[in-house]
C-alpha cells in the first residue's frame, strides 16, 4: 500500500485561483522542463471534478564527497524527488512533505501563464480543538501521544472527578504519555483512563487511527498527517482515493487550524 505524508495549506490572493482545467492544461503542455540538475514540472496529472492531482518532480542537488587523485573533492550531484500534490477549487492544497521539494514550485509552475500576487498560508500547527476532532472522528484509536496531561478542560465538559484526579496527578510526574495496542485490535478509546481521563483533559500531539476498511492513519499537531491508498487501483483510483482521504480531513480535522504565510 502506498502511504503518503501530506501537509496543507490554502492559496490566497484578490485574484481568482484560475480554473483547474486550465491549470491542468499548463500541466499537460510543459510536462517536465529545464536544464539538466535543474528539470522540473508535471510527470503525471489527473483532474477529477473538483481537484486537480499533480505528481510533480524536481531536480535537487546534493552535495557528495568523492576521491580524485588521491583527495576529497566535494561534488554536487542532481538527484530526482518527487511529490504528490493535490488542489481544490477554492484554493485549498495538500501536498507531500519532501526535503528541496516545496509546494511554491509547484504554484511557480501551474500559474507561469498568470501574473498576479499571490501567498501561500500553510497548517504549520494544528490547535488542540483540531486533535480532538481527529480522534473524535476515529472509529479505532491504535496509538496516540499526549503531554500537558491534566492541564487542559474537556469540551464538553466531563464530570467525573475521580477520573479527573487520577488525570492531574498522573499529570505531575509525567511530561508525556504514549499509548499503544501494539498489534493487536483493541481500541484505546474503550479504555476509561484513555478516554475519560488523558484524551479529554491532555494535550493530543499525535493520534494513529485505524478506518472500518482497516487502513492506517497518523495526524501530529505539526500538521503532517499519514496514510496510504490502495495498491491494487490504478493511478486515476488512487488519486481519487487521495482526494477522498484529504478532503474528509478538511473538512472535519482542520477547520480553524493556525497557518503561516509564506510568498515564495
């Protein structure tokens, strides 16, 4: 199964964002261009009916140490990544978190045709709130992370005080807490201590769910989230299959989130 790890952002600017179609064009047009150590652009695409899906690569050169004659020579040598992108109509993206690959470039090179100003506000943190919606929304929790253990109030508010006691002092010799089934299929959120206790009066900094088809997701408060799409689909299903995935998240995990401007 293919897994990928997302980030999200939403595109801002007094422009309208162009037409997926037309972007997908660009797409279809230029393909992959550029000098050699510097090739860039769309080695796939696929426009859906709201979301345009872009396997996009980028030349990105690292430096290596060889031996020449007897000495060290350092050398920088062009290596090929590639990274899953995936746009809305209303301007929201996720993209894969890859080192020298950043979603500016794929904005620089959809939007070449257009001169307009633009900023990119991307989920660099996601807010209590947004974690408690995630596992909320989980219908199996396989692993979670929690710090602040005892320090913050549930919504809705919880009752029961013995659990809350246990909570707070567990909370004041410990910094953080890890929770885990391991392999098996229990659901940590059949757990009292779990579920009436750190999940509800705890920091959430990470959550490892598991949907009813049995597929495996992961969201950090640093607003990665992780999860794969089926092997077996060809690459039109799973780009649908990644739109699916993504756009659920959206909608019911990052509403509110805190984002970071960025204009590259």
């Amino acid at each position: 199964m293919p897994r990928f790890t997302f980030r999200f952002g939403e595109f801002e600017s007094d422009e309208r964002l162009p037409p997926l179609a037309s972007l997908d064009e660009v797409a279809e047009r230029d393909g992959i261009f550029g000098p050699t150590g510097d090739q860039r652009g769309a080695y796939d695409h696929f426009m859906g009916n709201d979301f345009l899906y872009v396997d996009f690569v980028k030349e990105v050169s690292e430096e290596v140490t060889q031996i020449e004659e007897g000495s060290f020579k350092a050398t920088e040598i062009p290596h090929a990544r590639r990274m899953q992108f995936l746009l809305f109509e209303n301007g929201t993206y996720a993209f894969e978190s890859r080192r020298g690959v950043y979603d500016s470039d794929v904005f620089e090179y959809l939007l070449e045709d257009y001169d307009f100003q633009y900023s990119l506000s991307r989920y660099e943190s996601l807010g209590l709130d947004a974690m408690r919606r995630f596992y909320k929304g989980s219908d199996r929790v396989k692993k979670l992370k929690a710090d602040e253990i005892g320090q913050h109030e549930p919504n809705p508010h919880v009752t029961d005080e013995e659990i809350r006691e246990l909570t707070e002092d567990f909370g004041q010799h410990s910094r953080s807490i890890i929770a885990s089934v391991g392999r098996t299929k229990e659901n940590l959120r059949n757990a009292k201590f779990i579920k009436d206790g750190v999940a509800k009066y705890s920091g959430l900094s990470m959550i490892k769910s598991v949907t009813p088809e049995g597929e495996i997701r992961k969201l950090r408060d640093s607003g990665r989230f992780d999860f794969g799409v089926d092997a077996d689909k060809d690459e039109d299903e799973q780009a649908q299959s990644v739109r699916d995935t993504v756009s659920n998240v959206i909608r019911n995990v990052f509403d509110g989130a805190s984002v970071d401007d960025d204009d590259d």
